[in-house]
C-alpha cells in the first residue's frame, strides 16, 4: 500500500478544535432551531422510512428550493454543504487552471489541487477586490469569485464581476454569506450560461451540522453534475430539515436582522481596527488571538499577508459582550 505523495500535504483545515467557551472562529450561526420547530421536526422525521433511499437527485430538496428562489428545478443541485459540490465546478470543465483571488476562502485551492489543477492566483488589492481577471481566461477551466469574501468580508463589484463573465469563461460566484449582504448576483444567472452560483445553509439558515449546500447554474451545467454526482447523495433527514426552514424563512430573516445589528455594533466600537463586513462575521487588525484564547474565546488566527489579524464570528449578545470586554482589555 503506498498512499500518494502529494496528498501528505493536504490540510485545510486545523483539525484540533482550541480548547474554548465561545467559539466565534467557524462563522456559525449562534442560534439553534427554536425549540417547538425542532419538535414539530421530529414528528415529522418519525414518518420517513429509514429503510428506504432518499430521491436519486434529491428532487423534493430541489423541488423546495426552486420554488423559494422562483427557478426551475433543472436549475438547481444540492449537496451535503456547499464544500460538497465544489469539486464539480473543477471536474466538469475542460482548460488547465482553476483561478482563486487570495485571501479567499482556501477550499477552491485545495480541490483545485486534488484534482490536479494548476492554480493560478491573482491576489486582491488593497481593498480586497478582484483584479482584472478578464485578462487572466486563456485556458482557464474555472474562475472562483467569493462574494461576500471569506475571510475579509467584502462584496465584489458588479461591474467587475460582469467583465469576468463577458468573457464567457465558467464562473463560480460563492455567495455562502449573502444573506447578511446589500446585494447578490442571483439575477444574472438569466444573461450569463457560464455562471454558477454557490450558496449554504450552513450559515443565515443556521444549519451547519445538518450539512446542505446548493448551486444553481445554466441546465447544461446541472445536468453534468447529475451525470456524475454519487446516487442517492442527500439524506431523507437533511431534505426534510432544510424544506422545513424555507417554510419558516421569517426565523431566518429575524436572525439575519440581528446578526446585522450585533456586527455593527461591534464594527463601531473597535471602528480603527475593523474591517466593514456585509457577512456574519469581521475582520479585525489586531493580533489578539492567544489573549482571546486564554480568556476562553476562540476566534480565527490569520495568516500569510492577513497575519497579525483576526476573524471574529458574530455570536448571541452575551458572547459578543464577553469578546468586546476581552478585547477592550487587550487594547488596554
Ligand atoms: N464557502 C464559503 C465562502 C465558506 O465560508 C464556507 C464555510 N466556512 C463554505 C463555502 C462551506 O460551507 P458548507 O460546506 O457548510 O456549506
């Protein structure tokens, strides 16, 4: 037995949780489901026969959807998160390189990488925007935009965007945290084959541990994936949970309103240090992570040209309490 060499390399992510109370370093949705939906869930799961396969395609998941963002169901795919469907995007395009604009979040490369990509990366500027990426197609298999950005927080400019997909070049436009954002791309799925939008309901919708992502792209490109997407790939208890919280998308938006308003808060009083943010959670120029750390608080430790920083995830009130008491601290 000889496992292949490059894959020694391989490590996304730390896989050892810091020891901590409040975890603000996952962009989590601080809120679990209420506690009489969870119940009325349950019920509801007592009727799914475990012995039995989910749909093929996971249709009524797709079904749901395509209804709740008003498109057709050839449109959509789902997947077990949105990280489950990003190989797809590098698998089923012919060209070399597979394009990431850093810091951006770090599964593009990665399975670009496994898939045996080259990745050819066209940093951020100073403001974190994309840079020309329209001069950068020639053999291009894929073009990874992340709008708002993980981890810097940022939306990407319509105009730039446009230039990027007037070249005709395929397009993943991830937009895991657009709920808490002034603005989408949703709507020029109807002028651009070429693009795919990538989205979760690991964060607004607050399902992280039930692991549902989506994308919806041209049919052309749906159908691919279809053709070589494992069977049978989403469970009957995860369909059933993200259908139940489209049904209950008021609960969503209320949290999403005051995800919004604890961000800004926090944005205002540490303002010299934070980066503004149309997400769930703010970059931060201070390196306060081990002082957090000790105090019990976990955040996202930056590296490479973001070192020295911090991400910090918006939690419940009281954690974000505890965190800005901790940070005014360490700012003495
Ligand atoms: N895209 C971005 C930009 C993310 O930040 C994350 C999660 N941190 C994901 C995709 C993956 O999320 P999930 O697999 O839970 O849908």
């Amino acid at each position: 037995m000889r496992i292949r060499r490059e894959i020694e390399n391989f490590k996304p992510y730390i896989l050892d949780e810091p020891k901590g109370v409040i975890f603000l370093n996952k962009n989590e949705n601080p809120f679990d489901l209420p506690e009489e939906l969870k119940s009325k869930l349950l019920d509801s799961m007592r009727k799914i026969p475990f012995n039995r396969y989910p749909d093929i395609v996971a249709n009524p998941l797709r079904e749901k959807l395509a209804e709740f963002l008003g498109l057709g169901v050839e449109r959509i795919v789902v997947g077990n998160g949105s990280d489950d469907l990003i190989p797809y995007f590098i698998k089923i395009f012919e060209g070399d390189k597979v394009v990431i604009s850093s810091p951006t979040f770090k599964m593009y490369e990665f399975f670009a990488r496994l898939e045996g990509a080259e990745v050819l990366d066209i940093p951020l500027d100073e403001d974190f925007e994309i840079v020309d990426l329209e001069k950068h197609v020639d053999n291009v298999r894929v073009v990874f935009i992340c709008s708002p950005n993980n981890p810097t927080g940022n939306l990407q400019r319509r105009e730039k965007i446009l230039k990027v997909l007037e070249t005709g070049v395929p397009v993943v436009i991830d937009e895991a945290y657009h709920e808490f954002a002034s603005e989408n791309y949703l709507d020029l799925l109807d002028d651009f084959d070429n693009l795919i939008i990538l989205r979760t309901f690991s964060k607004a919708f607050g399902l992280a541990g039930i692991r549902i992502g989506y994308a919806v792209a041209n049919e052309e490109i749906i159908s691919t994936i279809l053709k070589i997407r494992p069977p049978f790939a989403m469970s009957s208890l995860s369909m059933k949970i993200g259908e139940l919280m489209m049904d209950n998308y008021e609960i969503v938006k209320e949290r999403v309103r005051f995800i919004i308003e604890e961000r800004e808060r926090i944005r205002n009083i540490f303002s010299d240090i934070t980066y503004p943010s149309e997400t769930n959670f703010l970059l931060m120029d201070v390196p306060a992570y081990d002082f957090l750390l000790e105090r019990g608080i976990v955040v996202r430790k930056m590296d490479g040209r973001l070192s020295g920083k911090i991400r910090v995830t918006v939690g419940r009130r009281e954690e974000n309490d505890a965190f800005i008491s901790a940070l005014k601290d360490f700012l003495g």
